[in-house]
C-alpha cells in the first residue's frame, strides 16, 4: 500500500554495492542535464536581453534646441486656443513687441510639461538606467523628470505636479511617453513672453526618435480641453554636438535678482539686484 516503508530485503538490494554506483551515475547524470538546461536558459535569457538593449538608439549625451525652428514654429503653427483664449495670446505678442515681455516663466518654477520641450533653450540630458529613463536640464535645480518604463500605470489618485508623471515604452526605435497629473498652473508656452495655464485635464503623448544619429524629433500631442479647441500636434528638433562636449551645468533662475554680498559678520552671501520699475533687473557695474 502507498506509504508503507520497503522490505528489508529490498533495503539490502538497493544497498549492494554495484546498484549503489548505479545509483550515483543516474544522480550524477541527472544533475549535469539539470545544470546544463539552467545555463542555456540563462543564456537565452542574457541574450535577448542583450539584443533588446542593443536594439534601443543611443539618446546618450547633451541635447540643445533648435531654436530657430522654435522660433518659426510660434507663428507656422500655432496651438488652436479656443476662442476666448485667443485675446489673451495676442495681447502678450503685443506687449512683447513693445518691450513689455510677460514672465512665462516667473518665480524660479519649474517649466512643467509641455513647456519644457516647447520652448526650451536650454540643453538637457537623457539618463537611461534599469526601469527609468530621467531627463536632466539646465537652467534651476527642478528641471528633473521621471519617465518610469517598467511597465507600472499613472497613479488612480495622483498628486498634480508641474512636469506631471509619465510612463513610456520602447516603439522599434521610437521612445513613447504619456503624461497625465500635471497641475492645471502648468503652461502651454510658445515663447517665454507668450503662454496660457492649461488649467487642468492635460494629457501630452510624446514620441522621440532619431531622425538622424544627432538629431532627436520629439512628436508631441498635446491635448488640453480647458483652453484647446482640438488636440495640438507639433515637432521639436533637438542636435547633438559630440565635438563640442556640451555638459549640462549649475544654473538657478534666482541668481540674477542676486548679486555677491557680505551679511553684517562678513560671511559672503547674495544681495539683491535693484530692479527697474518694470520688474526687470539691471546689473550694476
């Protein structure tokens, strides 16, 4: 019956010396096809992980705008503002024209998305490791963000940030972002004299590719239903100056409210610039 322990006789058998070396070769043979099929799945595995990784384009180094295709884009193609947000634009185009800029970009805040790859000018690096891919930019310390590619959802209850949480994946060659969570103060800037919050419900899909080995496109759609009539599509042309050695350096907006001083021990700290009446700032020399 199933359970009960073997005969002594049949303990003898199987302890005679020649079936006990029979017994080491089967084990001994069993174990070498168990550690070889352990290897070659380890391999397999190794090796498609490989040619993935192999499979994705080089985003490493510094990119810089194209400003000038910035600069053509803020009248070639611009964003279908709705009716009454119009005005609003056309009045800051106006006012930038007479010399009297709006501040898009005040307070030493982060650009926030979509404003970053819009209207960016200033560089920023790719930074692709195990499950992230993070972009970091010049200019202020908050200029950070967190493309999460290891397969997890948005958030059901997100807090509403100014770059919003984004999630890619690979496409072939082709790096897709989707970013929702961005808090409505965010800007839809075309310039940095010229933008609208978006005022909330944001969603941006991105798509980046190498159009060439140094020039990177990203696709951008963003929809906005606050201030947009309809999803907006534009381009924006990034280069790639190995030659040069771009690095991406210490920057904060801050600074130039800011001169050199000394406090009341002697300590060096900033002062404040003095500004003109407008706001604007005037170095003293």
């Amino acid at each position: 019956m199933f359970g009960e322990l073997p005969s002594p006789k049949a303990v003898l058998f199987w302890q005679h010396p020649y079936f006990y070396k029979q017994r080491l070769v089967i084990l001994n043979t069993v174990e070498k096809k168990f550690a070889i099929i352990c290897c070659v799945t380890t391999l397999l595995g190794a090796s498609v992980a490989s040619l993935a990784f192999a499979a994705q384009p080089d985003f490493s180094g510094v990119w810089i705008p194209d400003v000038r295709d910035q600069k053509r884009q803020e009248t070639a193609n611009m964003p279908p503002w709705k009716p009454e947000i119009l005005p609003q634009i056309q009045h800051m185009i106006s006012e930038e024209k007479a010399g009297r800029p709006f501040l898009v970009l005040s307070h030493c805040l982060p650009h926030g998305m979509p404003s970053w790859m819009l209207m960016t000018h200033n560089a920023f690096e790719l930074l692709i490791t195990p499950g992230r891919i993070t972009m970091l930019g010049e200019v202020d310390g908050n200029r950070m963000r967190r493309i999460y590619m290891d397969g997890r959802p948005h958030p059901e209850d997100p807090d509403l940030t100014l770059h919003g949480h984004s999630i890619g994946h690979w496409d072939g060659e082709a790096l897709v972002i989707d970013t929702t969570a961005i808090a409505p103060q965010a800007y839809i800037a075309i310039s940095e004299a010229a933008g609208i919050p978006n005022n909330g419900n944001m969603h941006i899909l991105e798509r980046l590719y190498l159009a060439k080995p140094d020039v990177l496109y990203d696709d951008l759609e963003i929809t906005a239903p606050k201030v947009l009539d309809k999803t907006w599509k534009t381009t924006r042309i990034f280069r790639r100056y190995p030659e040069r050695h771009y690095e991406i350096t210490e920057g904060e907006c801050v600074e130039e409210d800011l001169v050199p001083g000394k406090d009341r021990f002697g300590n060096d700290i900033f002062i404040p610039n003095p500004q003109s009446p407008d706001g604007s700032v005037r170095t003293v020399k």
